[in-house]
C-alpha cells in the first residue's frame, strides 16, 4: 500500500497550477484573437473590433457564443469517429505543452516548503515537447483525411509535410542549444539563463532558425499555405462547422502561446531579468515570484504581438518557396551552427 | 518593340542575391512600414456615432416642395419624368376640384407621383428641369430596405409636411 501513500498537499498543489495554467492560456489565446484583429486593424489605419464592451474586449467571448449556437455540421460520408477526434488531439495537445514549461522560480513559505512553479519537471523537457507538438500532426492529418473531402486531405497532407519538414531544422538548432546547456529539462536551461545570461546572446542563429521554424510549425503566416484563409477556403477544416472548427482556432492560438512561451524560455531566459539578485534581495519572496512570473508573461506577449506584426506584414510563401527554405537553408544553416557549437564547446570553452 | 508610352518598367528577372535569398533585410524594411502605420491617423470614423460631413452638392432623397400657403407646388407637367435619365418617375395628373384651391396651387395636379428609388440615379436633373421649383433633392441618404416594392416612394411620403399645419385633412 506504499505505492499509495501520496502526498496530498502535493496533489492539491498541482492541481491548482494545472487549473491556473490552463485558465491562463485559454484566456490569453482568447484575447490573442482579439489582439490579432486589432493588431490587424491599426497596422491597416482601421479601429478593429470596438462595438462588444470598452475597446471591444468582449468579442472574444461574442465570438465563441457564436460558434457555440452555429448548426454542427457532420459530413454524411465521413468518418464520425475520426473527425470528431481531430478537433480534439488538435485541442488536447495545444494544452499539454505547457505542463513543463517553468513559469516562476520555485517559491519557499516561510515553513520551509517549496512551491515548484512547473507543473512537471521531467528531465526530457525539451523532447517532450517535440513529441506533443508531433502529434499535433494528427490533429490535423486526421481532420483532413476524416473529411472525406480531397481538398482537405491535399491542405492536411501539406500541413503535415510542412510542419515535419520543419520540425528537422527545429530539432537541430535546439541540439546546438541542448550542448550549450548538457541538460534537457527546462528548468534547467532557465537556471542556466540567470540575470541577463540569455542563450539568444550564445546561439542568435539558432534562435533565428528556431524562430522560422516555429511560423512553419503553427502554420501561421508567412507560412500559412495550409490554411489559405485569407483568399482560398479553410484548408484541412474545410468541412468543420461549430465549435469543431473553434477547437482547431483556438488550438492554434493557444499553440502560438505556447511556441512564445517556450522561445522566451529557451532563448529570453525564461522568468530571469537583469539584476534580479537585487531585486531579490529587496522585496519579499511572494512579490518576487510574481515580479518573475509576470516577466515571463511580458516576453511571452512580445512574441505573440511579434508573430501578428509578422503575420501582417509578409505576404505567404509559395508551396516550392517554402520546402526550399525548409531543406536547403535551414536545414544546413542548423547544421553548420550545430557544428560551430560543438566546435566551440570542445576547443574554446574547454 | 517600340514602348506605346514611357511608363513601361524593365521587370528585372535576375536571381535572387544572397541577401534577398535570406530574405531578412526585406522582412526588416516590411516591418517598418507596418510598424510605422501604429502612429498614423486612422483613415475610418466609427460610423453610426460619428458621420463624415457631406459635400455642398450632395444629392440625396426627393422632396416634394409646398409654397408660401402649404400648398403642394407640383402641376404634374411631367417635364421630371421626361428629364430623368433613369426613367424612375411615374406620375397621373388630375384636375383640381372646386374647394380644394387650399391644396393645390394650380388647376392641376399630380394625383399619384412615384419616383422608384432603385432606379434613380440621384443626378438632380428632375430639380434643374421642374419649372415651378416642386421638386428638391434632400441630404438624406436613401435607407436600406427588405423589399423591392418599399423602393418605390409615393408622393405622401415624398412631400414635405405642411408648415401651416391649418387643415386637419392632408
């Protein structure tokens, strides 16, 4: 009965961070659709959504009531099975990342009891991650092959071969990360980024190449040839009508949360500021969590607003465009760097 | 091949540069353009609240004018319907009764007077060609509608009210 004796304060703990941290980017992803809209909006001298509440800060919630009273269409010849559960893979593994990704440093009460702000800390944080977003894939495969609609299967297998073309580049530039730091657990390579020593200073062409990757990876523009859904149709969830479609939105949204929030903390040094040791020193521990935690928000927002003044400047890749770029630029852009580090490691810093 | 006119530019089909290739320096010089529409003035106005003043010459919807005794000016000469470009016009005369001398100004007048809404074109022509000054274009923009047969506007809703306000009736 051993085995059964788990610590319920533990328990309860994480319970509450998972709820937190859940809540938490569900409602950034909501307000991400509405910042997108007005981000949108003043970079084209236009007011955006201003009609539901001040500034329009209720659309969001307008716009889910929408989806939530639209007629849920099922396509008579699909797969019912399947194409209920794209959506919801789509869903689940936009919310699981977030689970070892650090948000705080861990806070100690005055009793002596620390509270980790990580929902997880397994030592293969990094490769978790890649393993979620990968079957993020099937989200999306099984969405468009479900359909039974050839225009969505042509916009998934295309979505699925862009993100894992991709995803190889992605992986090597974050090699060349994992030897600078020995470690792949997130915790830490965010230790490791103490004060100002962020990684981006130690590895800029591979946060850039990190960065390419991940417009590719969330499908976004300029890289957003899936979707087409400024001019073509919806793409792979062409046939999904109410909150099916919403789930694969919305998933996206909360994916682009999640690359930022996993770019601040690979590259930006995660909750870590410049002088944080005097700022430590002078105010209470509580306050200095929380000063960290919304540090982390802060450079998390900052990409999230990056990624829409992307999205709005760049006009989309070309099919032939994209893959050239994926496998002939970046993937042995990766690999040089891979190599300069790994030569730098064992003849300079040696 | 000799150019029809001077504006034709050579499109330049050289290969990319290593530095367009990397496309960086492009997506830098986009970004500042985006970046800077953040501070220009907004080119829309919140509509319903706020409207953007119409020009002196504006043309909008009809109205039909009275005279100085609240009586309807048009004698149904057709000389509108013959002006209008558009053929939106439709009009039937009658001859005014005994004891009505305090609606109509003249002999005659326009017993039914049409003007279809979708068919107009709000040139103004029908107000330069009226000869007893009868007809105005207003600056009222012409409201959106569900039906067809709510276009076409009937001389009731079209004349003004009657300032004089002395009979019940009309």
């Amino acid at each position: 009965m051993l085995l059964l004796q788990f610590d319920t304060a533990f328990l309860i703990e994480k319970v509450i961070l998972i709820t937190i941290i859940l809540m938490g980017s569900l409602g950034i992803a909501m307000y991400a659709t509405w910042a997108e809209r007005k981000v949108a909006a003043i970079m084209q001298d236009r007011r955006g959504p201003n009609r539901a509440g001040p500034f329009g800060i209720l659309q969001p919630v307008a716009d889910g009531l929408k989806l939530f009273f639209k007629e849920e269409i099922i396509p008579d010849r699909s797969t019912r099975f399947l194409f209920i559960l794209g959506p919801c893979i789509a869903m689940l593994t936009a919310c699981m990342t977030s689970v070892v990704i650090p948000w705080g440093p861990d806070y100690v009460t005055s009793s002596g009891h620390v509270v980790s702000l990580q929902v997880a800390d397994i030592n293969i944080g990094i490769l978790f991650i890649f393993g979620i977003v990968s079957l993020g894939v099937y989200g999306m495969m099984i969405g468009g092959w479900a359909s039974n609609n050839k225009f969505s299967l042509l916009s998934s297998i295309r979505a699925a071969s862009q993100a894992i073309s991709y995803e190889l580049a992605m992986g090597i530039s974050i090699i060349a990360l994992v030897m600078l730091t020995g470690s792949l657990s997130m915790r830490d390579i965010v230790a490791q980024q103490h004060g100002m020593n962020w990684f981006v200073i130690k590895q800029p062409l591979g946060f850039l190449i990190f960065l390419v990757c991940a417009f590719a990876e969330l499908n976004r523009a300029p890289f957003d040839l899936a979707e087409c859904e400024s001019e073509l149709n919806m793409g792979f969830h062409q046939e999904y009508s109410s909150m099916k479609l919403g789930f694969y939105l919305f998933s996206e949204y909360i994916n682009m949360f999640i690359s930022s929030a996993v770019m601040a903390t690979l590259y930006f040094g995660g909750y870590n500021f410049p002088f944080m040791d005097q700022v430590a020193a002078g105010v209470n521990p509580l306050l200095f969590t929380a000063i960290c935690v919304l540090v982390l928000l802060t450079k998390v927002i900052c990409f999230i607003l990056f990624f829409m003044f992307i999205r709005w400047t760049l006009p989309r890749f070309r099919y032939d465009q994209l893959m050239n770029l994926g496998w002939k630029s970046l993937i042995p852009l990766a690999l040089v760097n891979m190599l300069i580090t790994g030569a730098v490691i064992l003849w300079v810093i040696k | 091949m000799q150019n029809l006119t001077n504006r034709a530019t050579k499109v330049n089909r050289n290969p990319m540069t290593f530095g367009e290739r990397i496309y960086l320096p492009a997506i830098a010089k986009g970004l500042t353009i985006t970046l800077s529409h953040i501070f220009k003035k907004k080119a829309t106005v919140n509509y319903p609240e706020v409207k953007r003043p119409f020009s002196p010459v504006f043309r909008g919807l009809h109205v039909l004018n009275r005279d100085e005794e609240g009586r309807e000016r048009c004698t149904a000469c057709g000389l509108c319907a013959l002006a209008c470009p558009a053929e939106a016009i439709t009009m039937e005369a009658a001859e005014r009764k005994p004891g009505e001398e305090h609606m109509y100004r003249e002999e005659k007048y326009a017993a039914k007077y049409e003007i279809n809404m979708l068919r107009c074109i709000f040139c103004g022509m029908c107000e330069d060609a009226c000869p007893k000054d009868a007809i105005y274009l207003s600056e009222t923009v012409m409201p959106a509608n569900y039906t067809r047969e709510s276009f076409i506007y009937k001389k009731e809703s079209m004349l003004i009210p009657d300032t004089k306000k002395q009979h019940s009736s009309n």
